[in-house]
C-alpha cells in the first residue's frame, strides 16, 4: 500500500542539494552559455615599439583567433600620415591565425600599424594600433604598449545584445516545449500554449535577423562584401534556420485544436485514472505520482468517496470531480473534461525540436567552438548539447509553469514529478558540457576580478545560485510533501515563478557576456612583461671551460650603459660562486685609449650589475670578466660591438627631384643626404652639415662608406663642394644601399646613416 512521504531528514536533504549547488555553481563560473572570444592581437612582427636596423619587407600580425580576410585591414602609416603598405591584407600560406600585407620602400622613420580585425569564428570585432621604428625609435611605444598591444573591442552594443537575447530565449522556449511536451506531459501543451509559441517563434527570427543586421553593422562593410565572408554566410544560414524553425513553431500551433490521430476524442483517456490516484495508463504505478484527489481539488469528495467504493469505475469518480468543479464536460475525453486539451501530434512537436535544435547547431557554428582545432568535431559536438540541454532545463521550467496555472488537477503534479525526475541528469549535462568548453576562458581567480568578463560571470554566479536553491526546495521538499498530499501547488507556482526570472536574468546576463573578451585575454594582458629594451648580448668563457660569462650591455651604444653579467659553472649551467666580478675594457677601434675597470655587484641568482660610461667610443671593444672565488681567480675574455645610436630621419619626396633625407644630429644640428639621380648605374651621393640656425656647418676630417646589396662596406672618395658638403661618385646595382658619413663638425664628431632602395 503506498504512503504518503513524511518529512525529509535534513542530512538527507544536505547530502542531495550540496552537491547540485557545486556542480551548478561550477558550470556557471565556466561560463556555460558560449562565451564570446575574440580575435585580438597575439604578436607582430615587428614588434611593438621595436626599431629596426633596415626596413621589413612586410608586416605579419597574428591574433588569437582566425580574421576574416575581406573584413579584416592592416595599414602602415608614415609620421605624415600616408599610407605606406602594398596592396590589401591577407592571409599567410599554412598560418590561419595570421593576416600580412607588403611594404614599400620604407626610409628611416617611424611607422604605425593601423589594424582592424573581424573574428572568422564568432564576427566579433577589435581593432588597435601600434608603433615600430626603422633606424630610429620608435615614439609613443610605452611599456604598457609593448607589453599589451592585442587592441579593443567595442562595447556591447544594445541591438546586437538584444539580438542575442531573443534568439536565446526565442530557442530556449521551442526546445523547451518539444522536450517537455513529449517526455513530461504526455504531448498534452498548456491552454494557453498558442501566445507563448508566437512569442517563441517572434523572438527566434527577430532575433536571428537581428544578429545579422547587427554584425554587419558593426563590421561597416557593405552588405555584398558581408556574404562573401564566411561571416556574414554563417549569418544567413542562421538567419535561414530562423526562419524553419518559426514555419515549424506555426505548424505545432495549427495542430493544438485537433486530436492526435493516435488517440481519437472517444477513446477513454488515461486522466481519469489519476483523479482516483492511480498510475497513468500503460505506466507502472509509483509512489510520488499518485495524487489523492481531495487534496488537489476541495471539491471532489463526493467524486473520491465514490472512487473508494467502486474501483472498478474510474472514470465515473472523474467526471463527478469534474461536474462538482463547475468543469465543462464534453464527450468522453477527461482532457477535454478538465480543459487541458488534447494530445498533440508527435509529429509536430518533433517537428519544432529538431527546427529548434539545428538552429541551435547553426549558431554554434558562428561561434567560438568552431575555431580550428584538433578536437573541432568534438568542441561543436559538446557546445550544441550544451544549447540543447539549457534549452530543456530553463524552456521547461517556463512550460512546467504555463501547465501550473489555472485550477489545481492531477495532471499537474505528475508532470511537476516528472520534469524534476528529467532537470536532475539534464542539470548534470548542463555542467558537464560547459565545463570543456569554457573553463579556460575565465582566466583563472584573476580573470574574475579583474576583468569586465569576470565581473559580469561573477553576477550570473549570484543569479545561478539563486535559480538552484529554488530548484532544490522544488526537487526535494515541495513535490514529495505535494506528492504525500501535505501541500498546495501555490506553493509550487511560486517557486517556478521564481526561477523563471532568474532564468530570464541569467539569459540577459549572457547576452552581454558572449560580446566581452574572454577573461584569460585580459589576464594575459595584465601578466605581458614590457619588451626588453635594446641590448648587446655576449658570451665568452676561461681558457680551462671552467666558468662561463653571459654579458648583457643596455643599451649597448656608446655612453652610459647597464652591465648584467651571469656568471655559471661551464659545465652544470649553476651559479658560479664567485665572489667578486669585474669588467676590463680596452677599445680595439682606438688602440691608443687606455684600459677602463668596472666593478659589478651581486645582484642575487647568480647575476651581476654595473652602470658605467667605459663603452665611450662607437666600435669594436675587448671586454674580459674577472671573476674571483674561493679558489684561484680566471679571466673569461670576451668580444662587444657597439650599437649605432639611433637618429630620427624625416624623409622629403618631391616629383622629378631626389629623395632627401634629413638626419637630427644627437649634439644639435643636421645632415641632409641625397643620391642624384637613385636609380641603377651612375650616381652622386650628397653629405651637407647645417647648425642649429640652418646654415651650413662648416666639418673636417669626414670619412664616409657605402653598403650595396651585397652587405660588404665600401669606403667613398669624397670631394668637398662647401665647408660642410660632401659628394661622391657611385655605381648603383639593384637593392638595398645605405651610406654613412663621419665628420668633424662643430669641434665635435658628427655621423649619420641612410639607405634607399634602387630600382
């Protein structure tokens, strides 16, 4: 004989909750719902901020995930503004992370790289800008963006956000009403079914249509140049599966007023049977599906008494149930009797499951989990039942509350026990397909915090608890104490209400989400170390391959510099331990100045640092380490070139004249270099000095040397034209040419250096 069921101990309660709430609460900080990435800059070459001793060929930026190559833009800016680069960005051969695009013949100056790129993956948009050098530095190249040169992306903006909204509720309500529809009610909707299939099927495609205007939008290409990307074509398959899915959702709300074939309206229903408490026909009877009939409907005593008496009438106890009620009663069918309505045909509502899950599986496609990858199947495989089974969790908690409203009956309850019997694994699926899919994306305790993304899953992790503590009270107290006939549905009702807002909370919250960087791009960002500042880097070791000298010289041209030396065992690679460290300098350019003595300080880890001018002469220098220790002391000699010191040069172009070249001298002044006429055969190159006040400086002993193709320095004749001009005659082949000039200007030495490339 079945029992009702008594109160629930509270161990028991706990042992079944806590452990839903940490599975739901992990699912929810993996960001469950797809989470929006972006295609922001990884790396470029060049590098942010870098100079460069001759003009790239080419700027190759690489980005997180694939550009789209017709909505994605790299320009390459001189100081004056105008563009530098050739032809339009594309991608590179085997690299579909990267986007290149060529350069022309760049002089001396600083350059800026403009770009502007659109996610292949998912639409989205960033866009930023960096600086590099060549033979100068780079201005305007700061720590922080050298270190952090990925770009941004827009703010969410209000229609593509809204867009998102309607198409996740839109499929949410219609996998929603499929599922429960065929697993929970016995394919019997709601009265009311009809409002609430339009205004899943109007939010379906406003929302699908919406996202493609939207995107479109945000990428400001025309509407032809949108098709022809695999954005904008992913876009109108979903736009195209919207559509289906709302012709599918018409077709489900036609066939709400006529009878499934399968089930004829003569046929004896299997309500009846549960008015008197019993199993629904063909099901084996349990426990938490029989209802007493008194406790769901006051007025039904006369209708149980008699279910008591005559077991064998069933269906007489039920109609009496009815009539007390005040109920309608037409023909045989109980449904009808108590105004649930007919059992729809399966056909429909698999119809609209299927429209509603392959749109579903569109969406997926333009999203993250689409990007490349060894597992992409997979990715897409797990991140559409992820969609699938959040549509049936929070869909069916809409349809579970359409179904409670009204006057207390049977049915209701046995599918309130059925939908939480099906919300327990599916919360489960929920948890696990998000998990492999967005745990990474969070970024880790830093990316919450610290990031937009963070906060935003931080609010939607409040919200989720909130929809689960409800659920818990529903799954473990209220439908057993409804079941053992202790309770109303009013209070059921409530709690359903209730989720359903968090639910259409958490749905609005990841609207915006999708549309924000992941957190681990942020947290990247913040952990990128600045680019290491120009240096000279050396290596030597003792005779006897005891100790090993690496020499870090910062920047490595003539003046002040920084000396880091790591002193290691030759053969281990550990510290040495030394206990002091020395540099020795003597310039091998100028034989005849004097050796100079550094004294380095421990520094910790086997480093040793010193600051010092002994580098004071541009050329080649010998530097020895003197490292002392325990036992005997050993000289680990060692061999250092200094930098050229960078200078800005200001390019000057004009039709039918030479190329000019103005070169800012570090102690004041400039120099002006041109070649007459720069092209192949025979030239004359031109060196003049000028002050400060732009008059001619007046410079002795010049020295000057060409660079051809070939890489090998050739020293020039020159012949003095005026106190500070300076001219020589060339022969020009094909490529790459760089002259520098060395004078006596001003009672000091005066250089500098320009290139140009000969066609």
């Amino acid at each position: 004989m079945w029992r009702p069921i008594e109160g629930l101990p509270g161990r028991w309660w706990w042992g079944r909750v806590l452990p839903a709430v940490v599975l739901a609460g992990l699912w929810l900080v993996a960001a469950g719902m797809p989470a929006g990435a972006h295609a922001l800059l990884r790396d470029s070459d060049p590098a942010a901020g870098s100079s460069l001793d001759r003009a790239p060929s080419r700027v190759v930026l690489s980005f997180t995930e694939r550009p789209e190559e017709g909505l994605s833009t790299i320009q390459v800016l001189d100081t004056g503004g105008r563009q530098v680069q050739r032809g339009q960005a594309g991608p590179v051969q085997g690299a579909p992370l990267q986007l290149a695009v060529g350069l022309g013949d760049l002089a001396d100056g600083t350059y800026t790289v403009s770009w502007r790129a659109v996610s292949r993956d998912d639409g989205h948009l960033s866009a930023g800008s960096f600086a590099f050098g060549v033979g100068v530095p780079a201005p305007g190249a700061s720590p922080q963006a050298q270190a952090a040169p990925q770009g941004a992306s827009p703010s969410p903006s209000p229609a593509a956000t809204a867009a998102r909204l309607a198409l996740y509720a839109g499929l949410t309500l219609l996998v929603g009403a499929a599922v429960t529809g065929l697993a929970v009610s016995g394919r019997v909707l709601p009265p009311d079914a009809r409002p609430l299939l339009l205004t899943a099927a109007v939010l379906t495609v406003a929302g699908g249509i919406g996202r493609f205007l939207a995107e479109q939008a945000t990428t400001g290409a025309r509407l032809d140049t949108f098709l022809d990307s695999s954005t904008g074509q992913g876009l109108l398959r979903l736009a195209a599966g919207v559509v289906v899915t709302g012709v599918a959702t018409w077709f489900l709300a036609s066939g709400l007023d006529q009878p499934a074939l399968d089930q004829p309206p003569s046929a004896p229903a299997r309500e009846p049977a549960l008015a008197a408490g019993g199993p629904p026909e063909g099901e084996r009877s349990r426990g938490s599906d029989r209802v007493p009939a008194a406790v769901h409907n006051p007025l039904a005593g006369k209708a149980s008494a008699a279910a008591g008496g005559a077991a064998s009438a069933p269906a007489e106890g039920a109609r009496a149930s009815a009539e007390e009620a005040g109920a309608p009663v037409e023909g045989a069918s109980a449904l009808a009797e108590r105004g649930a309505g007919a059992p729809v045909e399966t056909w429909r509502l698999v119809l609209v499951g299927v429209a509603a899950g392959l749109t579903m599986l569109l969406h997926v496609l333009v999203g993250h989990a689409a990007g490349p990858s060894p597992l992409r199947s997979v990715n897409l495989l797990v991140q559409w039942l992820h969609l699938l089974a959040v549509g049936t969790w929070i869909g069916g908690l809409v349809w579970l509350l359409a179904g409670l409203r009204g006057r207390e009956r049977p049915e209701q309850l046995v599918s309130a026990v059925r939908f939480s019997r099906l919300a327990a694994p599916v919360l489960g699926l929920v948890a696990v397909t998000g998990l492999s899919r967005a745990l990474h994306l969070a970024g880790g305790w830093t990316g919450l915090v610290h990031s937009g993304y963070g906060r935003l899953l931080d609010l939607k992790v409040l919200l989720f608890l909130g929809l689960v503590a409800l659920g818990a009270l529903n799954r473990f107290r209220v439908v057993p104490a409804l079941a053992g006939g202790a309770r109303r549905l009013d209070g059921l009702r409530r709690n359903v209400r209730g989720e359903v807002a968090l639910a259409a909370c958490i749905l609005a919250v990841t609207a915006v989400l999708s549309q924000l960087p992941p957190g681990k791009f942020v947290v990247g960002r913040a952990a990128a170390k600045p680019a290491a500042p120009p240096s000279v880097q050396v290596e030597g070791s003792d005779f006897a391959t005891s100790v090993r000298i690496a020499l870090s010289v910062s920047p490595g041209t003539p003046g002040p510099n920084n000396f880091t030396a790591k002193v290691t065992d030759y053969d281990s690679g550990e510290d040495w331990p030394a206990t002091r460290v020395a540099l020795r300098f003597s310039s091998r350019s100028q034989p005849d100045v004097g050796t100079s003595t550094l004294e380095l300080a421990k520094a910790g880890d086997g480093l040793w640092r010193g600051q010092g001018s002994q580098l004071s002469i541009a050329g080649s220098w010998a530097v020895v380490g003197l490292v002392e220790g325990k036992g005997p002391g050993v000289s680990v000699p060692m061999q250092l070139q200094t930098r050229a010191v960078p200078q800005p040069v200001k390019v000057s172009k004009a039709p039918g004249q030479p190329t000019l070249y103005t070169i800012t001298l570090a102690g004041g002044g400039t120099l002006q270099g041109y070649i007459d006429p720069g092209q192949v055969g025979p030239n004359t190159v031109h060196f003049t000095f000028f002050n400060t006040s732009g008059d001619e400086q007046p410079a002795d002993k010049a020295r000057a040397r060409m660079t051809g193709p070939s890489g090998a320095p050739e020293a020039l004749t020159l012949i003095r034209l005026g106190p500070g001009h300076f001219a020589a005659n060339v022969d020009l082949e094909p490529g790459r040419v760089s002259f520098a000039i060395d004078a006596t200007a001003g009672r000091a030495q005066r250089g500098g250096r320009f290139e140009q490339l000969i066609e």
